[in-house]
C-alpha cells in the first residue's frame, strides 16, 4: 500500500511537472492561436485540480498499479501510453467534433501528446516508487 501511495504522489508530481513545462511553453499558445476569444481570461481552479487527481488516479490504477505488480516497467509504459490516448482521445476527439475553432492539428496534438506524457509520467512513477 505504501509502494502505491508513493507511485500516486509521484505521477501526481511528474504529471504536473512535464504538463506544466508543455502548457508553459507552447500548449497555450496552439490553443489560444486556434480557439481565440473562447478561452477564458481566468482559469476555474477546481475542475484543474480534479482534473489532475482524477486522472492520475486512474493512470496508477490502469498502468501503474499492474507494473509494480509484476514488477515489469514495460506494462507502465504500455498501459499508460493506452491510457493516454483513450483519455485524451475522449476529450480531444469530442472537442473536434463540436467545437467549430477545433483544428484537427489540435486533435493529433492532444492524442499525441496526451499519449507520450501519460506513458512518461506512469513509467517515471514506476521506477520512483520500486526504489522506495
């Protein structure tokens, strides 16, 4: 139990940290040059905060709990990468449909991007929590 707290705290930080740099550096700027005025000028601070919970936990519990399990970092990487993408993919591909501003370059980035970073973050927390 204590492994997989420590697996959760870690995603949680990892997932933070990576997104943070993304959304920093170029993430709001493709979303602003592509959605303009309908992004808000201030962010509502609980959906985030549930966001990021949310989604780390089912990242841990999907991909991160099974590695440590069978003690193979392989399923880590797996299994977030198809978490990634099936999350994002919700979020992404619905967007797309109805959102009228919504680019498919948007879409492709998103289901990328979310795939890439899930599968960084479930192995990096893979590895953190098994040296513990």
């Amino acid at each position: 139990m204590v492994r997989l707290a420590i697996a959760y705290v870690a995603s949680l930080l990892v997932f933070l940290i990576v997104d943070g740099v993304i959304i920093f550096s170029f993430g709001a700027k493709l979303y602003k040059s592509t959605l303009g005025d309908v992004i808000a000028d201030n962010f509502r601070v609980t959906p985030i905060v549930l966001f990021y919970l949310l989604f780390t936990f089912g990242l841990c519990y999907f991909a991160v709990s099974p590695a440590i399990e069978q003690d193979r970092w392989q399923i880590a990487v797996v299994r977030g990468a198809l978490y990634g993408l099936s999350t994002y993919a919700t979020y992404a591909l619905t967007c797309y449909a109805a959102i009228r501003n919504w680019s498919l370059q948007l879409a492709v980035t998103d289901l990328i991007g979310g795939t890439v970073l899930a599968s960084v973050v479930a192995v990096s927390a893979y590895f953190i929590s098994t040296r513990f």
